[in-house]
C-alpha cells in the first residue's frame, strides 16, 4: 500500500524544485539607498504633500530616490539609466501636466494653486513646462522629439536638468509661509553673512 503524501510535503517539494529552476542572482551585494541634501528631502516633502493634496497613491519622493539612485555612479554601467532616471522624474509631474492623464482634474497652474503656490506665473509655467517635455522625451528615448539628441545627450547634461527640476519645483512648491520664513530669517541675520553668502558679480 503506498501512501500519500500530505499537501504541506508537496507545496514544500514543489517550492524546492521551483526554487532550483529559477535562476540564481548576479553581482555583489546590494547597494545602500542614496543620501539626499537637505534641500532635497525638502522637496520630497512638497511633492509629497502636492500628490497628497489630491489624493495619488504614489509617493513623489520615492520616484524621486529611484531617480537618484540610477544616476549614481555605481549605476551607470546601465545602459538605460538616464532615460530609467528620466521617467521617475517625468512620473511626478505627469498627473498635473499631461491632457492624458485622469486622475487629477486641476492641471498645471490651477494644481499649484490649490497647492497654495505664491511664485505661480508664466516664466514660471514655461520653465515647469520645458523641465517636463525635456524628461518625458529623454524615458521615451528621444523617439518623438524634434529638440532633443538622446543619443548626443551626457551625464553633465542630465546632471544640469536634475539640478533645473529641483529648483524649479522648489520655487513652483514656495508658499506663503516660506515667504514668511525666508523674510524672517533674512531680518534675524547679520548683514555681512548675507552679503557673504549672497555676492554680487
């Protein structure tokens, strides 16, 4: 008489031989999460707050971390790491800037507004916009765009663009109480520090 084997045997045995036919990982260990400056878990916050406001499920400071993350040195033996990079950046600002999008219905300037904004005007609106068609060409390889070379397109240049997001959004996330902040802390400084900090070319 033969006997059965209990099911708890055989999701363990089925468990073992799928375990053996999958293949086995590559490469060292695995890489610490990136260290953000100050100002740029500052800007995580904002964003945070901004796809909060209107109730998105995705959190704006993780695509941000992972945009961080691919562009790191020890990542860019990928070779799809600016465009990989380039579409978190793009995920962020893709709810309030693409028609495509349903989720939210307040788009563009009118988001920044209900976000409670106070820099929002049309320098401002054209630079957001620019940042964003640059970063949804570059994750769709350049294959639409008329301005934009992705094969020509370097680590400086991607470097430069970050560095446009971050302050652009910065200025596109001030609100009143920043203002207050800033003016605050202007007046609570000695002056010479400021002039030092600040010099005129």
């Amino acid at each position: 008489m033969t006997s059965m084997a209990s099911p708890t045997r055989k999701l363990r045995l089925s468990k073992i031989m799928t375990d053996e036919l999958l293949p086995q990982p590559t490469g060292g260990n695995r890489l610490p999460p990136s260290s953000l400056r100050p100002e740029q878990e500052d800007l995580c916050r904002r964003l945070d707050e901004l796809h909060g406001l209107y109730k998105l499920k995705m959190k704006p400071s993780e695509m941000f971390r992972g945009a961080i993350f691919a562009i790191r040195v020890e990542c860019r033996s990928n070779p799809d790491w600016i465009a990989q990079a380039a579409n978190s950046l793009r995920e962020i600002l893709y709810p309030f800037w693409s028609s495509q999008a349903r989720t939210v219905a307040s788009k563009k300037r009118e988001a920044l507004i209900g976000y409670g904004s106070v820099l929002v005007d049309d320098v401002l609106m054209r630079e957001v916009g620019i940042v964003y068609g640059l970063l949804n060409d570059l994750a769709h390889h350049g294959s639409n765009s008329t301005s934009l070379d992705f094969s020509t397109f370097t680590i400086s240049d991607f470097e430069r663009l970050l560095a446009d997001f971050e302050r652009i959004m910065q200025d596109a996330l001030m609100r009143q109480i920043d203002l207050h902040k800033e003016i605050d802390k202007i007046l609570g400084s000695n002056p010479t520090q400021i002039i030092l900090d600040n010099p005129t070319t």
